[in-house]
C-alpha cells in the first residue's frame, strides 16, 4: 500500500517555526521530477498542514560547473514535463534564472517557509547555506537523491564498499517502500483564487520559456559545445521507458549481461536520469525488487544501485579534495608518484586526448562515442578512463585530464559517482595490484580483460563506422 509518511531521517531541518504568511516554497533542485518525489510530498504536506498554497520554483544557473548545451538541454527536456505535471496538481511551477538565493531572496517577502532537496557536492550545499541565510522563515531540506540517508549510513569515509555495504543492507527494507500523494487543498495553479506567478512576484528575475529550449539557452550564454545528443531525451517519461526495458529484458539475466558491453541491451542506462533526479532511486529499486527476476539478478543491480552509489556520496561528503589527486589514499598516491618518471609509449596534450588521437584504436574509438553520445557502457568507461595515464606525463595531470573529459562529455558527469569513479582509475575504494610501470600497484584494467567480457573488434568496427564528430 503507497504511503505518504516520510522517514524522519529524510527530514533535516535547517531552521524550525511556524509557517509563514504566503506560500511555501519549494526549490527544486536536485529532484527534477513531479512523482516520487519526497521533498514535493512534504512541500504539499506542509502547505495543507498550515493552509498556505504552495509554489515550485527551480533556478536556472548558466554558468554551471562543466555543463553545456548537452546537458542543460536534457535537464530543461525534464523540466518541460514537470511543468504541466505540477499544473494538474494545482501546483505553480516555474523555472527562473538566477543564482538559488538570489531567487529564493527575491521571492522572501511572499514566502511562509520554504522546502529543499537535498545534494551533496559542495556547490549544492553550499546553495542550500546561502537559501538558509536569504530568507527568516522556516526551511527544510528532504533527502530525494538516494535510498538509504547518508546520515544512517556512516559519520565517516568508508574506504571500500565491503566496509559500507552491511551499514546500507541493514536499512535497505526501511527505506524501499512505495510513496503515495497527497492532494494539494489549496490549488496555486492558474485559473485558481491562490493562483501564483513567481516571475511577477520576484522583482528582476526572468522566467525561463520551456517551450524555446534553444532560446533560453542562447540567452543563457549556455556554451554550444558539446551539443546536445540524439537518442537520449531526457525527462520521467523516458527514464520511465528506459526502466521498463531494462526490467523486461536485462534484469532477468542481469548478473550474466552485466559486462557485455558488445550488446545493446546490457545495462540499465539510467545513470543520466538519476543523475538529474529525473527519476527516484527508490523507486527504481522498488520496482526491481517486486519484478519476477531470479534473486540474484536482482541482487547484483542493487548493489550498483544502491550500494555502489551511495558509497560515492559517502566519498564526496567525507572527502574535501574528491575532485583531485590529492583525494586519493596514501598508498595510491605515493605509488604513483614513484612512477612519475617511468616512460610512457607517447606523452599527448589534453586536446589531442579529446580528440582520440592515440595509438590505441580501442580507446580512440570509446573516446568518439563519448563526444559522440555521452555515455558509454561501464566496462568501455573504465577501460577509457584506466588508460589516459600512459599518455599524461604525470598522474596529477591525468587526474586532472580524465575529470575534465568525463564532466564535459558524459550526460552524468559533475556527479558524486563521476568523481568516485574517476577517482577509483587511480586507486580509491581499491588496494594496491602488483606493481606495473607507470601505474605502480593501481589496478589494472586492459584490452584483453575487454575481450573476455564480449565482442571487442565487432564493437569497435561497428562504432567507427557509425561515429560523426
């Protein structure tokens, strides 16, 4: 039976009070999504708890960190499909842009309380900080981006996921249950006596048009580069999609097809939408835990889903220099740098790396998907990632090269797994190998490990037939 009962342990409370005259204010941030959606819930709750209409609001930022046309594209894709959604709740929604507290601030002298999701890079909190100072009325931040709340997990850095899997596993069913909606009792909509707009309520902020998602770009100064990606379009409906396939006719055999990175359906490719909060974790893993696929199949992909992502979190709460050389264990570090000096088949410039123009026509190939896609599968990903260091002449430098790649081209990228996963090419959540040339006792990763898992000559030859720059 769905229920609206929200954890307490989702609920952290910035600054407590009555609510307000006017109404509650929802920015929405992190959860891009108008089901499934604790924070929203909440928001309602609140709203009718103190008979105030409520209001969504999200901040166009333009000069996000690494992101571009590709991916502010896919984010405002979603975002056209929350607006109607909230609409037929009785729910105003609007995108405005500007910085969160600036927004927020504008809108102050309307707002009776306001409701956060949560993030967890520093920029997210460091917004959430800045909201919390911009407006006197009570705020609180809902925990939507993961299944089990950091705060259950761990106070510390959990150094690998066998050390943080039993700490997520002993809640996991507390936490894996269907959220029910509430209906709004005071409807904010247009049409309605509450009805609200929050671009004629915020002095000098602009509303964003999402039906001219080229143009709110333009007038962004949203960099054209990378452009936006065919066959990925963003929003609910397609993660929707995407999950339904992947349900059908990949979890039954998950565990087996997990690797086979030669086959079209292998994984679940949901990575970008959970990125932008287009979809709940919760309820993808709800969803595959009532499926009819064999335990262990469903087994494997939580602990991808759950287990493996939230020990990401985990690293960039825990870790300040997460998106640096300097963030990786001792032992990795000094290994490295013992093997700073160690000669490399061809020292490139970052541009030409971008480009794939190495010796390995392996990885010039999973290079050009990148630009050409923004995704790869996982196992093409790590292999691409292990690699950038034999051509880079100091690890620093390849840390460096291989965040910036990932975060500019991959739809998920500027996210904690991104920072997690490039961290572990250079030995996080890991121990130390037998020690190679270049890479020290960093765990290798190379083309025959590739071809056991699938078909690697037919998989690149059908990619570079298909590749367009």
């Amino acid at each position: 039976m769905a229920t609206t009962v929200i954890d307490a342990a989702r609920i952290h409370e910035w600054r407590a009070g009555a609510v307000g005259d006017g109404f509650v204010l929802y920015w929405m941030q992190q959860a891009q999504r108008a089901e499934s959606n604790p924070a929203l819930e909440f928001a309602i709750r609140l709203a009718n708890d103190s008979d105030r209409p409520l209001a969504v609001v999200f901040c166009l930022v333009a000069a996000y960190p690494d992101a571009a046309a590709r991916h502010y594209t896919f984010m405002l894709q979603g975002l056209a499909e929350v607006a109607p959604a909230l609409t037929r709740r009785g729910i105003a929604f609007e995108v405005l842009r500007g910085a969160p507290a600036d927004v927020v601030g504008a809108l102050a002298h309307r707002t009776g309380a306001v409701v956060m999701d949560g993030g967890y890079l520093p920029l997210q909190r460091s917004w959430r900080e800045d909201v919390v100072t911009a407006v006197d009325v009570p705020v609180y931040e809902i925990d939507t981006d993961v299944v089990v709340p950091p705060s259950l997990v761990s106070d510390k850095l959990e150094t690998a996921a066998r050390t943080i899997r039993p700490k997520i596993l002993d809640r996991l069913d507390d936490f894996i249950v269907e959220l029910g909606t509430v209906a709004l009792d005071r409807r904010s909509a247009a049409g309605s006596e509450d009805a609200i707009s929050l671009s004629r309520t915020a002095t000098g902020i602009e509303a964003v048009d999402l039906t001219d998602i080229s143009g709110a770009l333009e007038s962004c100064g949203v960099s054209d580069h990378p452009a936006p990606v065919d066959g990925w379009p963003g929003g609910t409906t397609a993660a929707k999609d995407r999950l339904a396939s992947f349900l059908d006719r990949v979890l039954p055999d998950y565990d087996n097809l997990r690797n086979r990175y030669d086959l079209d359906h292998s994984s679940s490719k949901l990575s970008p939408y959970l990125h932008f909060g287009q979809i709940s974790p919760v309820e993808v893993a709800r969803q595959v835990r009532r499926s009819d696929a064999p335990r262990q199949h469903v087994e494997s992909f939580v602990e991808e889903l759950v287990v493996r992502r939230e020990l990401a979190v985990n690293y960039v709460l825990h870790v300040d220099a997460h998106d640096a050389f300097a963030g990786l264990p001792g032992w990795a570090k000094d290994s490295l740098r013992e093997h700073a000096d160690d000669r490399r088949p061809d020292v490139l410039t970052a541009t030409e790396l971008e480009h794939g123009q190495t010796d390995d026509v392996v990885w010039n190939t999973i290079m050009q998907v990148i630009r050409r896609d923004g995704w790869v599968h996982n196992q093409l990903r790590m292999y691409w990632g292990k690699q950038i260091i034999r051509w880079t002449n100091t690890p620093e430098h390849a840390f460096r090269t291989l965040l910036d790649l990932n975060n500019r081209y991959f739809l998920d990228g500027r996210d904690p797994n991104s920072f997690a996963n490039v961290a572990w090419c250079f030995g996080r959540h890991d121990q130390g190998f037998q020690e190679r040339q270049i890479i020290g006792k960093v765990r290798p990763f190379t083309d025959k490990a590739l071809r056991r898992k699938g078909d690697l000559d037919s998989w690149v030859e059908r990619n570079r037939a298909e590749r367009s720059d």
